[in-house]
C-alpha cells in the first residue's frame, strides 16, 4: 500500500494539466443544448409551442396531441445533435439524480429500424421504484412509480442523451422525489404571495420564487484519492493529521487559482454554457484546494435542477482533469468545510423584487410586508428550518466555527432592526393623518437610503437578509436544494396566507383602512418574532446561553432535528398547504433517519478496516524495525544499550499504546455497532448510533493521526494531508 501512495504521488507530481481553450463567447454558448423558448421557436409549430408555454407560465395541461408534436420536434432537435438516447432525468429521494437510458432506435415489421420517440415516451414512463427509498410508501414487491415531464424545466443534451426532468412519484400517487413537493410549494407561494400583492398593485398576477446558489467543493488528484479508501468510500478522510502549513495564514481565500484548478473551472463552466447554467462567480475559497462556483440566480425550481446537474457534471469533468471533486461537508478534519448558500427571493410578473425597496412609500410598505412576514416565518418555523439541513456529513460543520450555528436566527443589520424598532412603535389602532403621514415620510420612506449604508455582513447568521434577498447559509454543500427551497417557501406560504386573513378581518370587520391594517399586524409580527433576530456572534457560548433564554431550540445533532420533520404542527402545515400529505412527511422522516444511520455505519466500518489492516500492521512493522534496532545496539554495546537506544524503546511503548488503543476502541465500537443495528425503532437505532457509534470515529482517529507522526513516512500506507492539500 505505501507503494502504491508513492506511486500516486509521483503520478500526481508528474501529471502536466492540460490547458482548456474555451469555445467561443459565453453569451453564444449558452443554452445551446437546451430545449428552451428559443430552439423551441425553432422547432416546434405554433399551437405546439403556445401549448408548452401556457403550461410553463400557467400551469395548464399539455394535451396528447400537443405532446406528440413536442416529443417529435425534441427529437428532431437532438438527433441534429448526434444524440443517441433519451432519459427521464429525476431526483429521488437519495439525494443524487437517476437516469435510466432508452435509444431513440426501434425495429420495424419488415426487419428496418428508425428513430422513434412519441409524446407517451415524453409525457410519462414507469421505472422501477422498488429499490430507491420510499419511507415504507412502497414495499420491495410493490416496484411501480412513474417518472412524469415537468415542462417548467427545460429538456437538456448532456453528451450524447437527451435528458427530460420529471417528477417521481409511486403508482398510488405520493411523491418519491424532491421536485414534486417543491412545485407544489412554489405553486403555493405563489398563491398567497400574489393575494398579498394585490393590496399594492393590481396588476399582478404571479410570483415566482427565485433562488441563486453558492456551490463550494474541493478539488483533489484523482490518483492520491485513489490510495485512500476512506475518502473513496465516504467521501471524508476518517483519519490523517494536519498538515504543517493549512488555512491558518489566510493567503488561499480569494488568491490566484492554481492553473490545474483553473483549466477544469473552464470547461466545467463552459459545459455550464452549453446546460444552460448560468455560472458566473469562481473563486477560491478559505481551505486549500477549496473553490466556489456561483450562477445568476434563476426561478427556484430551474435552480436546483441546475445545482442538481452541477453536481454530476462536476464529477464527470474532473474525472477528464485526473482529478477528485470532495462535495462533503467537512472533507479534512481541521480545515473549514463546504457549504452551499441559497440565496431566496420573490419577484413578481411585473418585474418587481419584493424583497427590495423601492423609492415610493408605497412600493416600500411592500417591502415591509413580505419582509416581515418572511421573519415571522422562520420565527414560527425554525426547528423545522433547522431540520432541513440535517444531515451526518453537515453536522461536521454546523456551528464549527466556520458555519452558521445550529440555532437558527436571522441578521437584518443595524439600520433595519432600527426601522422594526420605530414601526414597533407605531400607535395601536386607527393612525391620524399626521401619524401616517410621519410614518410614510420618515420611516417607511427612508428605507432605499438606510440600505445604502447597510453593507455588513454576518457569516455566523444561519440566515440573513443581504439587501435584496434572505442568504439561507446553514445548507450543507452535497444537499439536495429542493428540500430546504421546498419547506422555506411553504412557511413563507402559509405566513402570508395568514396575514392576508388578518387584514381582510381588520379592514372588513373594524373598518380600519388597508394601510392601517398592515401597520397595525406588521407591528405585531414585529413584536412576536423579535426573537429569532440576532447581530451578535453566532460561534460564542454567549449566544447559546442567549438564544436558550429566548425559547430557541439548538438541535446539534441530526436524530435530535429531524424530529422536527414529524410534529404535529409539521404535518398540519404541509397538509393546509396541500404540498405533503401526512404519509409524504413521516416518509422523508424515515428515510432522513436511515441514511444518518447508514452514513455513520459505513465511516465505522471503513475506519475499522483501515485502522486494523493498514494502520495497525504499518505501525507493528516500524515498531519491529525498531526492536530490531535495539536487539543490534544490545549486541554491540551491552548493557550500556539502553541509555543510547532510550528514545527508540520510548517509540516501541508508544506505538505499542496507540496500537491497543486502536484494537480496544475498535473491538467496542463493533459491540455497540452491533447492539444498535438490532435495535427495531428507527429513533432509537439514530440515537444509538449518534450517541454510543459516533464519538469511537474520533477516539479511534487520535491514536491512528498519532502513529502517522511516528511511523516512517516511507511506510505509511495512506496519502498525506500535506500531499492532497495542495494541488501541482
């Protein structure tokens, strides 16, 4: 093994990256293997096109004729490509994407063959359901679901397959997947948004949800990863001591990006280009050999599909550069993690962001409304927030001092906790002329000016509003974006359906002027969730102390929130707002629980091989080297040998410590592996593992990283931090 270590390392010293030479302007690239409004101008005919269009924007079905003439013309379309298949492109509930692949190619009754795709084959197909998580929606023998085309997601090419996304659901209706929930919440905050909307403007009728990410990664050589099965079969390393030199001088965050870093960023974004992802932003980031990539943002559900694709493009084009991209939370002990920003939004048909101020007092009175509300939200929600971003990997990094905390609060910045102090103030009841007037003028009427000066940010806030938007930070950088997009716009949903109610019932019912309705709940809102705000530092015991006496949960673990996902309260919420029935809800609880449990039964098992059959054989290798060594200095020297052999004996009984420490620690871990796998409540197995298979990966850890200190590096079998750290 350690041979094989230097092998790669010279292979990896040795490697010369291949310079990039980007195709053309970006501009002209873009979109190009997309079936978007333009190419599909091009291809389809009129009433085909108004009819995909009318389901884009409306919602309206799409029907079989129309169909026909989509999947004829998509076809058409990506034959001239040199596409030879096509796949329903989904997301279930694994948290990556699957794809089954079917050739255009069919065989005719007299023996010829031609390419054949039918609005059926678009519309609709059956995979097998049985072997992907259902949370016991579906049992093993009951294999049916179907994959069903979103048109609001544009067909794509990816290499040579035509790739439609669909929604994924079981033959008896539920949703299998993160995309079908997500429409729903998208349709439903829609609804209450544009409801709300109307008391300033008339002439709305949609709001769409956007939604830019901040996708974070490490790049590391394909062949150093290689001799690390920790990393190949978890995605982390399990064990290894930190490198000398890591992120303490601060001189990788936005330094010049290595040239090997730099060619795979240009063609992963020119196939960006192509897919239509719309990625602007590349940089370094804070850990060595950690980078970013950001796009524009894009309406919410385009968006994750587009993270979505990221993903595996990302992979796949590494693969071409002889290298690994690590999208763990926390890939490296010690060194900071990797996250994924979801920047959220609401802009309306006309143009119109309603989380910007405008320079009216009306259009800012606006402003307030979805601003507040969207406080109200996360205050009334946010232990199932929180839960939305629960997962094995990103409870590494969640309140490391590098992430948001897992508490969760909102940062609004100095002058804007100014502006809800004075409408908190505002008189209860009907407002005077004057009272009004002062309101609109020296209150609701400065807030463009107040958001000028309000340039700080907070990087300890979970989620904080930057100016034109809420950062939602805590999302953990291999997640699904659907799940927390789908729950932050059902809360949002709900919250504005509910202030719509308390207005109509103040201005119908106690004649109150619209105006002063909203004043009047705003201030209330206000009031009630001044809690979840915080300006303060979110890493300090402080805050903790704080936002226990302020009623805020602080769920560090992901058994302990994701019980959130099964209250009461949660299944009513998705239920009212039609987006997850109650059996949807406890599935994706079930299947949260059991992949924490099988994400820390593999790292337990990996580490116990590693541990046993590389660490522990290298270290009795050196430490019989060693012996060797004082067995000839006792023959040459005597009984004086001990004085000059001291510090090789005093290495003997060190790594004669670590070694038992090692084999104890992983003999207990197995026990207490085996008593939780037995354990029938998937609660209680979560707990069982957290708490009793858990804290051995550390325990275990220690004495491994303290005997690669030790050995002799020409033994040691495992790649070395200082070696995959820095990319040649």
């Amino acid at each position: 093994m350690a041979s094989l270590r230097f092998h790669a390392l010279k292979e990896s010293i040795s490697y010369k990256s291949k310079t990039f030479v980007e195709a053309g302007r970006r501009s002209e690239l873009f979109g190009t293997n997309v079936f978007n409004e333009s190419t599909m101008r091009q291809y389809l005919t009129r009433d085909a096109f108004r009819g995909v269009m009318s389901a884009i924007e409306d919602g309206s079905k799409i029907n079989r004729s129309v169909a026909d003439q989509v999947a004829s013309s998509m076809k058409d379309w990506a034959l001239s490509k040199g596409v030879t298949h096509y796949t329903h492109w989904f997301q279930p509930l694994t948290g990556t994407t699957a794809e089954k692949h079917d050739a255009f190619f069919e065989t005719t009754e007299n023996g010829n063959a031609i390419e054949k795709f039918g609005g059926s084959q678009l519309v609709q197909q059956e995979p097998d359901a049985s072997s992907f998580p259902s949370g016991g929606i579906r049992n093993t023998f009951e294999a049916r679901g179907y994959t069903a085309w979103d048109p609001t997601s544009p067909a794509f090419i990816y290499e040579t397959t035509l790739c439609i996304p669909t929604i994924f659901v079981a033959y008896t209706g539920e949703a299998l997947d993160y995309k079908t929930p997500l429409l729903r919440a998208l349709h439903a905050v829609d609804d209450a948004a544009t409801d709300v909307c109307r008391y300033f403007d008339k002439n709305v009728k949609k709001v769409t949800s956007s939604m830019g990410w901040e996708q974070e990664y490490f790049l590391v050589d394909k062949n150093l990863v290689a001799c690390r099965p920790d990393v190949t079969l978890t995605g982390r390393t399990l064990l290894g001591h930190s490198s000398a030199k890591g992120q303490q001088l601060d001189d990788h965050y936005f330094g010049s990006i290595p040239n090997r870093a730099l060619n795979f960023m240009r063609d992963l974004e020119n196939q960006c280009m192509l897919l239509g992802i719309p990625a602007k932003t590349r940089h370094n980031e804070v850990a060595p050999n950690q980078f970013e990539i950001a796009p524009i943002y894009e309406e919410a559900n385009l968006s994750v599909d587009h993270n979505s694709l990221l993903m595996d493009v990302m992979g796949r084009v590494a693969s071409r550069h002889n290298l690994k991209v690590l999208l763990h939370e926390k890939p490296f002990a010690n060194m900071n993690g990797s996250g994924k920003h979801n920047n959220w939004s609401l802009s309306t048909d006309t143009g119109v962001n309603l989380l910007k101020p405008g320079k009216t007092p009306m259009s800012n009175l606006q402003f307030l409304t979805f601003f507040v509300n969207t406080i109200k939200a996360v205050y009334e929600n946010e232990e199932l927030l929180r839960a939305t971003v629960a997962s094995a990997s990103n409870d590494h990094r969640l309140g490391a001092n590098e992430a948001p905390p897992a508490i969760m609060s909102i940062f609004i910045g100095e002058q804007l906790t100014k502006v809800l102090h004075d409408l908190e103030g505002v008189t209860k009841g009907k407002l005077s002329p004057q009272e009004k007037t002062d309101l609109k003028l020296n209150v609701v009427g400065k807030i463009p000016d107040v958001l000028l000066d309000n340039t700080d940010r907070n990087r300890t806030s979970p989620f904080a509003f930057t100016g034109n938007k809420f950062e939602f930070r805590a999302v953990g950088s291999m997640a699904n974006c659907g799940n927390p997009m789908t729950v932050l716009n059902t809360i949002v949903a709900k919250q504005l359906k509910d202030f719509k109610v308390e207005v109509d019932a103040l201005v119908d019912g106690k004649n109150f002027k619209k105006d002063e309705a909203i004043f009047n709940i705003l201030r209330e809102y206000i009031k009630s969730s001044r809690d979840i705000l915080f300006e303060g530092n979110g890493y300090g015991e402080e805050w903790e102390k704080e936002a226990k006496k302020r009623g805020l949960s602080n769920n560090k673990t992901t058994p302990e929130a994701l019980k959130a996902k099964i209250a009461k309260s949660t299944v009513a919420l998705f239920e009212d707002m039609k987006v997850m029935s109650k059996i949807e809800v406890e599935a994706r609880y079930e299947i949260e629980m059991e992949a924490y449990i099988k994400h820390i039964q593999i790292e337990s098992r990996v580490l116990g091989d590693v541990a046993r059959n590389h660490i522990v054989p290298t270290a009795v290798k050196y430490q019989n080297i060693l012996i060797d060594n004082v067995k000839g200095l006792k023959e040459i020297f005597g009984k004086d040998y001990e004085d000059l052999a001291k510090e090789q004996l005093k290495l003997i009984r060190a790594i004669s410590g670590h070694v038992e420490g090692i084999n104890g620690k992983v003999t207990k871990m197995i026990g207490e592996r085996k008593q939780a796998n037995a354990l029938a409540d998937v609660a209680k197995k979560a707990e069982a593992y957290c708490e009793k298979v858990k804290p051995f990966l550390d325990d275990i850890r220690y004495h491994c990283d303290k005997l690669e200190l030790l050995v002799d590096d020409e033994l040691w079998p495992l790649t070395k931090y200082r070696e995959m750290l820095f990319i040649r």
